[in-house]
C-alpha cells in the first residue's frame, strides 16, 4: 500500500505483497521499472518484469543486471518481453562483479539484490552518482550492511532481513539545474530552494 500526503512524503508498507510480476502496461512508462527486478528475487526468489520502456535518449540494455544476478545465482529465462528470474536454491549468493561499463540503474539493481544476499557482494566500476550513495543510505538506515558507495568499488554484506526506516530523498540535482539554466539563459533571476549545492558540481 502507498500513502502520498499534501507534502509529497510517501509512506510504503510492502509487508503484505504478493503479486512477483510487473506488467508492460507499468514498466513502459518509465525504464527505472528495472530495478524491482532484484529486490523481488531477492526477498522472494523470484520475480517476473517486463523489459522497460519509456526511454526517448536511445538503446539502455539491461543486460548487465541479468548477468550479475545470474553471477549471484539467478536463473534468467527472457521470452515473449518479459524477464523471468528464479533462485534455484532460495536465496541469492554474494559474488565479485565486475561491470564492463558503468551503470548507474545495475549499480543499484544489484546492490539492493546483494542486501539479501548469502554472503559478501563486491561491485566493481560501480556507479559513483549522488543517486547510488542516497540509496545506499536508506537501505543501511534499514539494516544493510555496505560500504563504499559513491566510489567505484561498493561492497555489500547480506543481512538476513531489512526493516522500515525514514529516509529523506535528496534533491533532485537535474530538476535543480534546469531551473538554473533557465535562468542563465533568459538573463533572469531564480531562486531555487531545498537544494544542495554540492550535489550541483
């Protein structure tokens, strides 16, 4: 369930989900869609997505998450659009990834996989985006265990189960810097809020 206020905080309780697939209809609209994929597979060991859509800046793959969870152990069947992933074994394996280009969605796809995970994750040529830090701070303020996050090299010990947690989201440094340039373009003045300048550089 999904509770969204006047303040656009949202509240998730996904203690009672159930349903392990994500249909085209949903995942088209947007390509961040992906990254259900690891944590369905690894709280449940299995998960079935559809492969994303919604991308007007040219081919994204998502190869490199399919073969770093199948690096962890997952079985990956990919037919008729969807993404079919199982866990033979019933939970996933830390495994030492290497990324052949860096990646920031497969960063965190696979790092979220490897909070579950048996064992120690270590992700290589990891994204180093403000993005890929912040998430690894929610995920440890729920009981994850990682460190390096925001450097090239993110290393992830599996816990037995996460727990909730209050995180506030930074900033959006794309939406920020838009404004900005709108501003610098038009000659005009604009005064942005809520931002953090150093996630600007």
């Amino acid at each position: 369930s999904v509770q969204v206020d006047e303040k656009l905080a949202i509240q998730v309780d996904a203690s009672q989900l159930r349903v392990l697939r994500a249909p085209y209809k949903l995942v088209r609209t947007m390509r961040a869609s992906i990254l259900v994929l690891g944590p369905l597979l690894a709280r449940f060991g299995e998960a079935e997505v559809s492969l994303p859509g919604g991308c007007a800046i040219g081919s994204r793959p998502v190869n490199l998450h399919i073969k770093g969870l199948e690096m962890m152990g997952a079985e990956i069947n990919i037919s008729g659009g969807y993404i079919r992933a199982w866990v033979p074994r019933g939970r996933l394996k830390g495994a030492h990834i290497v990324f052949d280009t860096i990646t920031v969605t497969g960063t965190e796809n696979l790092m979220m996989a490897a909070t579950l995970a048996d064992g120690v994750t270590v992700l290589e040529n990891a994204a180093r985006e403000p993005e890929v830090a912040d998430l690894a701070d929610c995920l440890v303020s729920m009981g994850a265990i990682i460190e390096g996050a925001g450097s090239d090299v993110v290393k992830v010990k599996g816990v037995e189960s996460l727990h909730g947690t209050v995180h506030h989201v930074i900033p959006d440094r794309i939406e920020a810097a838009t404004y900005l340039v709108a501003a610098a373009v038009t000659r005009g003045r604009i005064r942005v809020r809520g931002v953090k300048p150093c996630l600007l550089y």
